[in-house]
C-alpha cells in the first residue's frame, strides 16, 4: 500500500481510523515512522494521509558491502519514500522530519548536509539539517499554495570533507489544507437573454477559482443561485450548472415589458460543495432580457383628419400617432407607414418623425381642388424588424386619413406657352398677328382676366387688355438686334381679380420670314492701286443684310455718268459676291478718286444700291507697292504744303523747348533764393530755436543769493562784495499818487491819469526800479540775446529810434533807450 512497498502493524479505533506505528519495507529495512491514521474506502486501501504528532527517527541508510576478495560492490541506490509535511502548521519549529544514516557512522565521524530549494537556495533555511545526527528538520510554516513540493538532496562527508556516500534525493511534498476561499473572476457579471425565450436557454457562466489543490475536496467549486430580484413571474426564473458555473433558463414568461432586469447572488463553494466545511464566496449576475418584436405598432385612433390648400407641396398635413410596448428608438419600435388605398395618383406620403414615431402625412405632388375634393387614405402601420415568432398583427394597425383640399386662387396660365407664330417681315402697324389668351383654373370662382406686356424689347406689339389679341405696333424687322435666329419673342401678362389677385406669364415668339428689303454693300470702303496699270487690282465684295433668296448671285457695274468712271475704270465680276475693280487707261494722275458702283442682288424684286468706294492712285515701285511720297502726293499735299507743315512742328518743338529751359531757371532761382536765408533767421509761421540755456560749467558759477525775496535777505546786514544787487526796491520816500475822486467829472480823466503818470516815472520803488534786471549767466552765443543784454545795452551808443516805427505803443520805449547814459 505504500510506494516503497512492505507492511505496516497498527490497530483499528473505534471510529473507523487505522493507526498504524511501524512499517517494514521489502528489503527488510526498519522505518521508524510517524503515527499516521488511515481511512480506507471500499476497493481502495489508503485514500487520505493526516499526520500526527512528531514522529520517532526514521533512518535512511547508504547500505554497501564487500565480496570475499575484498572488492566492493556497489548496489542499486535506494529509492527514498517522498517525506509528507502539512501546511499551516502551528509548529513547534524546528520540526524533525526525518533522519538520515550512514552505516559507517559506527566506523568514522560522518557530518551530513542538505542542498537544493528550501535549504541553500530560495527560499533560504526552510529546511535544515543537524550535520552530527543527521536529523533533517523543517523551519517554518508551509504553504502549498507557493512550493507545493521540494526536491532535495543529501549528502555525507568525513571530517575532511571526503566523500563517503553517493548523494541520494529527497522529496518532500506539502500536504494541503483547506485555507482558501473560491475567488471570482469578476465580483459583477453582465449577460443577456431574449424575451420570451424557451427553458434551458444559455445566458451566461460565472466562474471562481480556488487557490487548493483542485485535485482534493479543497479545490473542487460549486455553485448555486442564492437570490433571484425580482421574483417575478416566478422566484426560479434561471438555474446555474453547479461544476460549470453555466446559467440558463429554468421557466418560461421573460417579457422585459414587465421586468427589463434580473439581479442573481451567484455562491461558489469548495469542499465539493459542502455548505459545513467549506469555504464560500458570492458574486452578483446582472441579467438583462433584451427585447423582441412582441408587441405590434397600433394607431391611438381609428381614423384622422387633415386638410392642404390646393397646389402645396411639402406640406403636413395630418399626424399619425402610434403606441409601440417595444423598446424606445429601436428596430423593433420605429413604425413604417405605407399607404394601401386611396392615392392612386401618389399625391401624399407618411414619414416617421424619428423622435415621436408619428406618421406625418405630406403633400409630395400638388393637389387640384377643380379635380379633387377630398381624399380617404388608408394607412398602415409597421416596425422597422419583422414580428417575432408568432406574434400577428393587430387589427388596430391600420387606420384612415381623410384629407380636404382647399380651393385658392390660382394664377391664370396660358396653353400654349411658348407659342409659335410665323409672318413676313415688313408688316404694317396695326396688323393683327393672334389671340394670345390664358385660362383661368378657379372653374368654381367668376373672375375676369386681363393682360398686358411683360416684356416687348422693341416694342414692336401691343395686347388687347381684355381678349389678348395682339397686333403690331411697328412695322417689324428680320434684321433688327432684337431678333435671334430669324426669331423675335415678348411675354405677356395676364391676372385675374381674385383675392388676392394672382397672375401668370406667357411667351410669344414670331418668328420672321425675310422679303428683299435690305440693299446690298460693297466692302471696302476705300482702297489704293498704282497709277500704272498693272496686275494689281481692287477686290470687291457684296454684302447683304437679307438672307437667300434675297442676296447673291450679285450684278456689279459702272454709271454711264459721270463719263469719267466708266473712261477710267474697269469692273470685272469673279463670282457671285466678288468682282475686281482696275484702271482701264494707261496712266492716272495720282490723288484721291470717288469710283460709284452699282450692285443688285437677287432677290424678288431685285434692289440695287450705288456705293462709293475711295481710291487712292499712287506712283509705286517695282513690287507694286506705293511710295512714301507717291502716297502723300496721292493725298492731295503739294510742296509748299509739306514745308508749311514741316515749319509748323518745328516752331512747336521750339516753344516747348523754351518753356522747359524756361521753367527750370525758375526752379534754380528759387532755389538759390532759398539758400540765401539763414533757416535761423526765417521766422515766417516757425517756431524759434534758441541756443541752450547752460554753458556747462560755466553755467554751474553763479550766486544763488540774488535769486532770493528781498524781503527774505532783510537780516543780512551786508552783502558780499562784487555783486550788486539794483533789482531790489529802494529804500526811500514814495512819491504820493493822486487819489481818484469818488465821481470824478469827465473832464477831470485825463489830469487824473497824467498826474498818475509822472508820480509812477518818478517813482524809484516802482517796478522795474532801475530798469536793470540782473539774471544768472545762462551760457553763451545765443543768437536771440535776452532782455539782460537789451537793457544792458542801453548804457551804450546804440540807435533804439527804429522802435518809433513800430507804432506808438513802441515810441516811449524808444525815447526811454534813445537817451543814452542818461536814461
């Protein structure tokens, strides 16, 4: 019963358990291993193996042996039992899992060592190992959900580290335990399932994982439905696959116009199951029943009503309103409107408002109200995704529209419109061409039509204003630029008296037939040839305004008078448009020649027209070609006239050849005028630049004193020498002014101001005292001078009488400065 084969004694308890406490392997080795309690089931011997306390030593022997002739033989290693260690367990550590033996311990000291995951490499010291007694030993809690196995090896070495047993392997396998819950892929999971739908119909899977061992009890999930909200129309509308996790249909009666949404709890469990022992974990089915097209459109009303003035287009005139159960802006809600009968000619279509579903009913094509009435629609009503199994059409989806047409006032409109009529050219005014007339379509209203032009471009027509008959009111003309294409066209109004008035338009196009009334011309008008007869000639070509028959073959010939023409000249026809005119003598003077010629068209009767065509005769050269001087004798100027016209362009070219010198010595004049004022001294409508007002350093010494009050310096005693100060007021006596009576005569002003006069001229205290203002030095080489140097001057020799020619405000000024020092 175990992999390495022999027996093992124990007993069996009370409760079924089998506790078995030594085993003795094939090979007749002795195991001294753990108490362990087996449960056996039918057909099998040990199913299940739980660990009890810590065992007694087991020994794992290195068993060699050696033949008689003292060779060693080496034998089959042993195959080691795997070494079971439960997870989660509570220790004490560290735990003796088993020992390991050398049989030549006896012999020589032995250490002992373990390599491999769990002891030299990581995880680090899980296990370890005491290297005297070989006890192996585990270290910590295991969990089989990180290492679920390790492998091993263990070795034995002398005190020099000498080898003396082949390494063998140990393996050492994690017992589970049923320490983890079944996890859920997803806490919330989102299906759907049609309406309707029959039992057993797939809706969704759920699935939870558990981190056990899925091969024992602690990993097998199962699932069960816990809750169902709503509960409605039963409270088991769905079931779960308890291994799959898969949930389907249970019962019929899903109709999401009742209940759109189903909430399902979903609990996985593990232990198979088993709601004692197991763990448990929940996760939420949101289930959605998606709609079917289950319930028909059907119209609020049986029939509906509308009505559309005749000749609209584009028009609503009805809504149709519908109820649908099914799901809003979806397939299997909008409605689809056809109308069955009633509108042979296609005069309405229903359109769906895409927000509202109704039907509206329009006008796509004019109705009459002269030829119908009224309508009687019938229309019926659709979805956009066919009925579901099953499902018929309610008699409710078919209603009736009656639609009234109103009668307005129509425009008039002509029959015949455009109308062609056919006439010669050249009739008389007054003629009478048609009856250009309209129909009134208001068959039911008495209403009178009038007409009128609308547009006559050569207002060529006139209209009768009450029966439309149209003459002409000039003669009228194939050749005119009003006619295209032989055609001339006028529109006409006419209106009727409703209310409102309406009015329609027509178009008349004539179209003229051409008679002989147009002579025919000669091109060109003026040509040259040598005064010599020679093989140069003129060609001539005939024009005509008319059309065939009216034009060519074309007749060319000479006047019998003047004799002159037909004694000079010669005409010869080429064809029927063209002819050459030459000289007929040997030599012709030259100059300028007026050549009448006369030419008839075809037409019936023929016309005939004498067109005068210049001919200049001139001498020529050897190509034929005229003369400079041979075209200008030609043109009539003699010698003189030339020179006369020569001198006239030179006199013109020599006054204007004076005036340009003339003009430039002006512009030099005024010029060097302008040089001659200094732009300092031209003070005409400019502002006047000054000198700076500093003298840079020299501007920095003055003496601060004399700009200050004088009755600010009346505690300085003295003041400092070299400086004198003449703009302060004298002390002294002040003159007595008179004193102005209260009313003082008239007479008396002018005593009274010449008295106030002399007592201010002989005032010393008066402003501006000595009449010597002293200021700062503000620099030098200004070119305005200042008052300083004004008043300073004055003690001078300098002449101030051209002051009297400024006026007399200026002459006191003048006699105040002219005096000299004594002033």
């Amino acid at each position: 019963c175990f992999p390495w084969g022999g027996s093992c004694g124990g007993s069996r308890e009370d409760s079924g358990l089998i506790k078995f406490s030594s085993c003795v392997g094939t090979k007749g080795t002795q195991y001294e291993t753990n108490s362990m309690d087996f449960k056996p089931q039918k057909g099998k011997k040990i199913v299940a193996l739980d660990p009890s306390p810590p065992p007694k030593d087991t020994l794992l022997p290195w068993p060699q042996h050696q033949n008689a002739n003292g060779l060693r033989r080496r034998k089959r290693d042993w195959v080691i039992p795997p070494i079971n260690v439960p997870e989660n367990s509570r220790g004490p550590f560290p735990q003796q899992l088993v020992r390991i033996r050398s049989d030549k311990d006896n012999d020589i000291p032995i250490r002992y060592s373990i390599t491999g995951v769990g002891a030299d490499q990581p995880p680090m010291e899980v296990f370890s190992i005491d290297s005297m007694s070989g006890r192996m030993y585990v270290t910590r809690p295991m969990d089989r959900e990180e290492h679920a196995s390790y492998h091993l090896r263990a070795h034995a070495v002398d005190m020099n580290g000498n080898k003396v047993e082949n390494p063998i392997d140990l393996y050492i396998y994690v017992i589970d335990m049923n320490d983890n819950r079944p996890e859920f892929i997803n806490q919330v999971y989102n299906g759907s399932v049609d309406e309707g739908s029959k039992p057993g119909t797939y809706v969704m899977t759920v699935t939870a994982n558990d981190a056990d061992d899925s091969t024992t009890a602690n990993g097998m999930v199962r699932y069960r439905i816990v809750t169902q909200t709503p509960q409605s129309p039963s409270q088991n509308m769905f079931t779960i696959n308890s291994e799959t996790g898969d949930i389907v249909t249970v019962a019929a009666g899903l109709d999401r116009e009742k209940v759109q949404q189903y909430t399902v709890i979903v609990q996985a469990t593990d232990m198979e199951g088993n709601l004692n022992y197991g763990l448990s974990n929940t996760a939420t089915a949101i289930i959605t029943v998606t709609d079917v097209n289950d319930n028909p459109p059907e119209f609020t009303a049986s029939t509906f009503a509308g009505e559309v003035p005749e000749n609209r287009v584009e028009t609503v005139v009805a809504n149709l309103t519908v109820m649908d159960r099914d799901q809003p802006h979806s397939p299997n809600w909008n409605a689809v409107y056809r109308i069955i009968s009633g509108d042979p000619s296609g005069h309405f279509s229903v359109r769906t408002d895409p927000v509202t579903n109704e039907g509206m009913v329009t006008v796509v094509k004019a109705v009459d109200y002269e030829l119908n009435r009224a309508f009687m629609l019938t229309v019926m009503v659709s979805n956009q995704a066919p009925l579901a199994s099953g499902i018929q059409m309610s008699f409710q989806s078919t209603a009736g529209v009656t639609i009234s047409v109103m009668d307005i006032n129509e425009a008039p409109y002509f029959p015949s419109n455009h109308k062609l009529i056919r006439l010669e050219e050249g009739v008389p005014p007054g003629t009478v061409l048609t009856t250009f007339s309209a129909v009134d379509p208001d068959r039911f209203m008495q209403q009178a039509v009038r007409y009128s032009k609308l547009s006559d471009p050569a207002s060529w027509l006139h209209i009768n204003a009450t029966n439309g008959q149209i003459t002409t009111a000039a003669v009228l003309d194939r050749e005119s630029l009003y006619t295209k294409n032989n055609v001339y066209e006028a529109t006409f109004l006419a209106a009727d008296n409703g209310i409102p008035p309406a009015s329609g338009t027509g178009t008349l196009q004539i179209y003229l037939i051409d008679i002989n009334d147009n002579a025919p011309e000669l091109l060109p008008k003026e040509a040259q040839i040598c005064e010599k007869p020679n093989l140069n000639a003129i060609n001539i070509t005939a024009a005509d305004a008319d059309v065939d028959p009216n034009i060519g073959p074309y007749v060319f010939e000479l006047p019998f008078v003047p004799a002159a023409v037909r004694k000079n000249w010669t005409i010869t026809r080429l064809n029927g448009d063209y002819a050459q005119l030459s000289l007929r003598i040997l030599y012709l003077e030259a100059g300028m020649y007026d050549v009448p010629i006369i030419v008839t068209d075809s037409g019936n009767p023929p016309l005939s027209n004498t067109s005068i065509i210049k001919v200049k005769v001139c001498p020529c050269d050897d190509n034929g070609d005229c003369t400079t001087i041979g075209a200008v004798a030609a043109a009539g100027l003699g010698t003189g006239a030339i020179v006369a016209i020569l001198i006239c362009i030179l006199i013109l070219l020599t006054t204007v050849l004076l005036f340009v010198m003339w003009m430039k010595r002006r512009e030099k004049e005024r010029h060097t005028k302008q040089l001659l004022i200094d732009p300092e001294d031209d003070v005409r409508d400019n502002i006047l630049k000054y000198d700076e007002e500093g003298g840079g350093e020299e501007d920095q010494d003055y003496d601060l004193s004399q700009l200050q009050q004088p009755e600010a310096m009346g505690h300085v005693p003295s003041k400092a020498p070299g400086v004198r100060r003449v703009d302060e007021r004298p002390v002294g006596a002040e003159p007595q002014y008179p004193i102005r009576p209260m009313v003082p005569h008239p007479g008396d002003i002018g005593d009274f101001i010449n008295e106030g006069l002399r007592a201010a001229d002989n005032d010393p205290t008066a402003p501006p005292y000595d009449s010597l203002l002293v200021f700062d030095y503000e620099g030098s080489g200004s070119t305005a001078g200042s008052v300083s140097s004004l008043n300073s001057s004055s003690s001078g020799d300098q002449d101030y009488d051209y002051l009297n020619d400024w006026g007399p405000r200026f002459k006191k000024l003048a006699d105040m400065y002219g005096g000299g020092e004594e002033d």
